[in-house]
C-alpha cells in the first residue's frame, strides 16, 4: 500500500500534502489530498473526514477552494479529498464528453456495464482502498472516520454512510443528489454504469436506501443553498427530508438564502460541518 508524494505544504501549523498511488479497485493511478493539522506531530491518531467532490471535479477543487485547514487544525482532524473517477490511458469516457457522465463523474458507485466496468469502481475505491490506504500511511483513526461531500459528491457521502455505517460514523452533505432515481443527472449516470435494472439503482440512491431500511450511525446535516440552479431539477431536497421523517432519521437540513452551488456557498459553511463531525468523532 505505497504511496508517491507529490507535494507538500506547510498551512495553519499542519501539513497539507497531495499523493498518488497505483489502484487496485480502478487498475488505474489515483490521487489524493490530506491535510493532517498540527496535532499529528504528537504521534497521536487523528479522527478523519472524506470529502467526496461533484462534477467535474478532481481533489483540488476542495483542496484549494474549500477553506477547511484553519478549522481542521483548530479541531484536530485530519481532512482528505480523493478524486472523483479514474483517470488515465485507456479509460472510458462518455461518447459525446459530456461533463455529468465519464471522467470527472464516476458517481460513486462500482460500474458494471461496458466500457466503464473495467475502471469505473469509485464505490469499492472510497469505502475500502482508501481507507486501508490511509490507516496505512497516515496518523489516522479509522474507528472515528466520517464523510460529507458536494452535489455528486454529497450522493457518494449519503450513499455510502447510509450503507457502511460501521466505517463512515458520521455523515453530512452539501447541496447532494438525493435520490439519482429520481432526477436526469442520476438517470444517466446509474443507467450507463449500472444497466437499467432501477432494483439495482436503488442501492445507490439515498431516499431509496432510507426507505429499504437502512440507516446512518447517527444524525445528518444537509446544507443546501435555495439560490442554486440545480435546486428543483436535480438535488430534491424535499425527498431526502420526507424519507427521513417518514423513518425517524435525525436529518438537519438547512436552506441557505441566497447562496448557490459553487464553493463560495461550500466554503461558507465548510467550517459547521467540521465541527459537526467533530462532535460526533
């Protein structure tokens, strides 16, 4: 479980460094993100939150733009931002390069239909590879881990915290897909990586795993900003909140007047969802 280290940085008394290794669940190179705060050099394992970026992304979108370190290193959790597909020779994109399918959109899950079966498995990538790989090489407590994540990425983070429980034990999210079932940019996504059996989307789907009975270790926080564009066609945060209630899932979301779906609205409330992590880890 090697790694490459591709830079590194001193900020807020920590280190923030970027890294690369070969993947086993995508057979391709990866790369990371990892802020570890001051606290590491004691020798002592640090909690950590993944952030799971949206379209588009790569892991420097937060690593530069989320506004996270003063608060991690205040705190003393360690802050790791992984890619959002596979990348490289040889891997599929979408026929027509569209930005909401292919490179840049791998959507969390483990694909299984061609061409995107070969390297397309960003699920197995996130809830196993990266965790062992960060256990591995990092001061990191994996028995306090939580996710969050942005749009796409807010998807991964309900997805995955809903499902693994016992890995991921706490959970929040930033504008997200809530139910891909439901909406254009998941019907494309879970068709062309997963076939067109909406049985098998179900368990890549937020609303539809809280309905089927599963459950996050705890409580969730969704941010949600009421200015953005996307808002009505394809995050449906009114699902997320009615599956909740409907379950008795603590679910905290707030509609933030005014703000949209970029990382000015992310940065301003990148700072709450740390320390709701946190409190929880």
């Amino acid at each position: 479980m090697s790694i490459e280290t591709v830079s590194t940085t001193k900020a807020h008394g920590g280190t923030l460094g970027v890294y690369k290794h070969d993947s086993a669940s995508t057979g391709t190179g990866m790369t990371f993100s990892v802020f570890l705060p001051p606290q590491a050099e004691a020798g002592v394992k640090l909690p950590v939150l993944i952030y799971l970026s949206g379209l588009t992304c790569t892991h420097a979108n937060v690593t530069d733009k989320g506004e996270y370190r003063r608060i991690c290193a205040e705190l003393g959790i360690a802050f790791v931002a992984p890619d959002t597909s596979p990348r490289g020779e040889g891997v599929a994109d979408d026929p027509a390069a569209a930005y909401d399918f292919g490179l840049g959109a791998g959507f969390y899950v483990n694909a299984t239909q061609a061409p995107f079966a070969a390297h397309y498995r960003m699920w197995d990538y996130i809830a196993q590879e990266l965790p062992a790989l960060l256990g591995a090489n990092f001061p990191v407590d994996l028995g306090r881990m939580g996710i969050t994540g942005h749009s796409m990425g807010g998807h991964g983070a309900l997805t995955l915290g809903l499902t693994y429980p016992e890995t991921f034990k706490s959970l929040s999210a930033f504008a997200p897909i809530v139910a891909p079932g439901q909406v254009p940019w998941g019907h494309k996504a879970l068709r062309g990586y997963l076939g067109d059996d909406r049985a098998v989307w179900r368990h890549h789907d937020a609303v539809a795993l809280i309905e089927d009975g599963k459950r996050p270790a705890g409580d969730i926080l969704v941010d949600q900003g009421d200015a953005d564009n996307f808002l009505a066609e394809q995050l449906r945060p009114e699902l997320l909140a009615d599956a909740c209630k409907a379950a008795g899932v603590d679910l905290t979301l707030r509609l933030q007047p005014g703000y949209d779906h970029s990382y000015n609205f992310i940065s301003t409330f990148m700072e709450d969802h740390v320390r709701w992590h946190a409190e929880r880890l």
